[in-house]
C-alpha cells in the first residue's frame, strides 16, 4: 500500500525505538502542523464572512445569529467529542499497524454517529421555536433565530459526517485533505451565501452595471449556505475515505459495519468527558456575557469584537494541537512512549513559540485591528485594552491548548476536561464576578489572562507527570 511522505516518515518514527533526531521529530510535528492550522483558519474566516456579510442586512438580522450562536456552539461541541471518541481510537491502532481493525472501527463510527446527530437532531429540531424566547430574545429578532437555528438542527447529521470524517484523517495523519477542504468549504460557503442571502440586484462593477440573481432569504440563507457548503465537502471527504489509497481506505474493507458494545464503550470514555466539558463550558460563556451585560453597551460591543480578533491569535495553537493529537495518538498506539513524550514536548513549544509571535502582533496591531471593525472610539478603546491584557497570556494559553490536543491523542481526557473546567468555573468566573463591579471590562479580561495563565501551568504540570500516557491502557 501506498503512503503520503509525511504518513511514512511517522510510521518509521514509531518504529524506531532508539534515539531519534530533533529535527526528525520537529520536521513531522511542522509538516502535519501547517494543514492543520490551515484548517483552522478556514474555519475562522467562515464565521466572519457569515457575520460580515449578514451584518449588511441590518441589526437585527446579525442578532438573530448572534443570538442563538452560543447554542449552536454547544451542539458542534458535542458532535465534535462524539467524533473524536472514534478517532482517537484509529490512531492507537494505526500506531500499533493494525489496519483492518482501524478500518473496522472507521466503518463502525460511520453508523453510530449518524444514528446519535439524528437523535441530536430532532433534539434541535424541537427547541427550535422557544430556543430564541429562552435566550431573551425580542420579537424583532426571534423568528429569524429560530429559522436559522432550524436548518442547522436539521444539518446536524451533515455536521457530524464532517467532523468525523476530518477527525478519521487526521488521526491516520493526513492533513493535507481536511486543510484543503476547510479552504474549500470556506469558498463554497462564501458563494452559496452571495446568492441565497441576498435578493436579485444590479451591482455596480467598474463602472457597469451587472445583474445578479438572489433568493433574497436572509438569514435563513445564511444557514442554508453553510449546510449546502458542508453537503459538497462532506459527500467528498466520504468518498476519499470510502476509496482513496490510504492506510484506512474503507473500500474493501469486509468488516460488519455495525457497532460493537466494545468499541462504543470505548467511545464513550474518550469523548463523554469532552463532551461534557464542551456542555458545561459553553454555560461558561453565557455567564460571562451576563457579567459583562451590565457594563453597558460599550462594554459589550467592545468584548464581542476583542473576543472575535483573539480568535485570529490562537487558531495556530488549535491547528498544532490537532497535530498533537495525530502524533501522540498513533506513538502510544505503536507503543513507544518515548516519542510520544517527546512529540508532546515539540508540538507544546512550537504552539507557545507561535502564539507568543501572534501575541505581540496582537498587542501592536490591536488599535488597527479594532478600527476595523468598528469606527466608535469609546469600543475601540476598551477593545484594545481588553486585546492588550489578554496578549500576555497567550504563550500559556498555548500550552493548555496544545496539551490537551496531547491528552487527547492518548485518550486521557477525564482529567483534562476536569482541570479545564475547574480552571474556567474556579479562576476565570469567580475573578470575573468579583473584578468587573469595580473595574469594569478591564477587571472581564485581567480574569481571562489570569485564568489562561493558570491553565497553562496545570497542563505543563500534567504533561511533565507523564500519566497522561497511562491512560491507553485502560481503554
């Protein structure tokens, strides 16, 4: 069978159990590093170009998004746990070279998933209608909430069909494919939105002007570009899995595609505790912005906008924990914890060297940054004071990111979810609560920098101890 460079180059790392190079090691970690945070930046860019472009609608069409965003995130997080409670099992067994049972358990998951995001679904599907009037919204904003949190509760199953088949990839160490198709899915979802938000109108274009048709849907549009993006993407990722020349092509493959008990137990405890933890974090965030709420609209706006150029800080230090996951996954699975303890010491300094760059780009751009995206002085302030506390934690916050992808990767997911979770509720939330009636939005983010700050040191502390590689035994 054959192998990508980068596929082969891990496999004979595995293998090798004497001494290994550093630049052999740092060579994989780069190369499985730069699709992944591609991947993540295609990512990013899909959420602000859905936000750009219905901010042009008016405002109460982007609150309509704005509004159900949080609950949306809570389902993609369970669906991504779910998935990465099958995946991570693929990479053990990549790493020990035992592909047919790979192959079988990839099968496996296909069926499983697909029957728990149609119940997740339907779970959506019923909340629909209220979900808006839960959250507070108002008349003017909660039909098109609810139409829009709607067709995302239907595209559910697409969603977990993207997210395992990316997660699968990964894990056997390709990539280079979900990197090219988040790009994709990030065209795609661009030009489905051009015409399905928009109604017909003539566009001045040099000078002339040019025709375009629409379907004038709005923010229902904007749902439907994302699902019908995701639909192409998905229908492609499945057929490269079911037939490309990879190390888990299904094709073939005489495996019963039916879930055993033992690989869904198996499932169950990698992803339950992630799943968990996404559930518990998401309320996290609903709580800070009811913190934040009465500092004013200022305050509010400014937070929104600091939170989203953040994003752009740490999306390299998620794509290289996705490489972390790869890499220690398949080394414990190959049973070498040597290179596994030394991929996860790698991939943890190369996320705190880039954020620590990103971080000064950060605190230095922070005033052109904000203009960007609002031109009121007042928000622009608090926003560059918000970016420039949190800049200082960034190397830290690249260690809890990174080391979690490293936990993750060898199925040790109990405790890390426990220690994110005590880090958010514990630091973060209580500094958050005490601080912001005295000082404000800047008492918000000197909270966050000083939590992120913590996080960081447990999770060094956790990956220095070594018992994350113990876990893969108990599995």
């Amino acid at each position: 069978m054959e192998k990508s460079e980068k596929e082969s180059r891990l496999t004979a790392l595995i293998r090798q159990k004497g001494r290994v190079r550093l630049s052999s090691i740092l060579s994989v970690a780069v190369r499985l590093s730069i699709p992944a945070i591609m991947a993540q930046f295609a990512a990013t860019a899909m959420e602000f170009i859905d936000a750009a472009m219905v901010g042009h609608l008016g405002a109460d069409p982007a609150a309509s998004i704005g509004l159900i965003a949080t609950t949306t995130w809570l389902f993609m997080g369970v669906c991504s746990a779910a998935s990465m409670g099958f995946s991570v099992q693929v990479a053990h067994l990549i790493g020990a070279r035992k592909l047919d049972q790979a192959k079988a358990i990839a099968r496996q998951s296909i069926i499983a998933l697909l029957i728990l995001s149609i119940g997740v679904g339907f779970v959506g599907v019923m909340i629909a209608n209220p979900l808006p009037l839960w959250l507070g919204g108002t008349a003017s904003i909660n039909t098109g909430a609810s139409a829009y949190f709607m067709i995302f509760a239907l595209s559910i199953p697409l969603l977990q069909m993207n997210f395992l088949t990316n997660g699968l990839l990964r894990c056997s160490g390709n990539m280079a494919i979900p990197g090219i198709m988040g790009v994709l899915m990030c065209i795609l979802d661009v030009v489905f939105n051009f015409f399905l938000i928009f109604p017909s109108r003539n566009v001045d274009i040099i000078g002339s002007s040019i025709y375009i048709p629409g379907f004038g849907l709005g923010v229902q549009g904007a749902a439907l570009g994302t699902a019908l993006a995701e639909l192409v993407v998905t229908i492609f990722l499945l057929f490269y899995l079911w037939y490309a020349n990879s190390e888990i092509r299904l094709s073939g493959c005489r495996a019963s595609a039916m879930p055993t008990w033992r690989v869904i137990k198996r499932a169950i405890r990698i992803g339950f505790p992630m799943g968990v933890e996404r559930f518990i974090n998401s309320a996290a965030q609903i709580t800070l912005t009811v913190i934040v709420a009465p500092l004013g609209a200022f305050a509010i706006a400014a937070n929104a906008f600091a939170v989203t150029v953040e994003g752009l800080c740490y999306m390299p230090g998620f794509g290289i924990a996705d490489a972390a996951t790869t890499l220690s996954g398949q080394s414990l699975g190959g049973a070498n914890r040597k290179l596994a303890k030394r991929f996860a010491w790698t991939t943890v300094f190369m996320g705190m060297s880039v954020m620590s760059i990103m971080g000064i780009v950060m605190y230095v751009a922070a005033p052109l940054l904000m203009e960007l995206l609002t031109d009121v002085s007042q928000i622009i302030d608090l926003g560059v004071m918000a970016l420039r506390i949190e800049a200082w934690a960034e190397p830290m916050y690249a260690a809890s990111i990174v080391a979690y992808g490293v936990c993750v990767g060898a199925g040790d997911t109990l405790w890390p979810c426990i220690m994110n979770l005590g880090s958010m509720w514990g630091v973060r939330i209580t500094l958050a609560a005490l601080l912001a009636p005295t000082m404000g939005l800047k008492g918000v983010w000197l909270a966050m920098c000083i939590e992120l700050c913590f996080r960081g040191a447990i999770f060094l502390i956790r990956l220095k101890s070594g018992k994350w590689m113990d876990r893969i035994h108990k599995l």
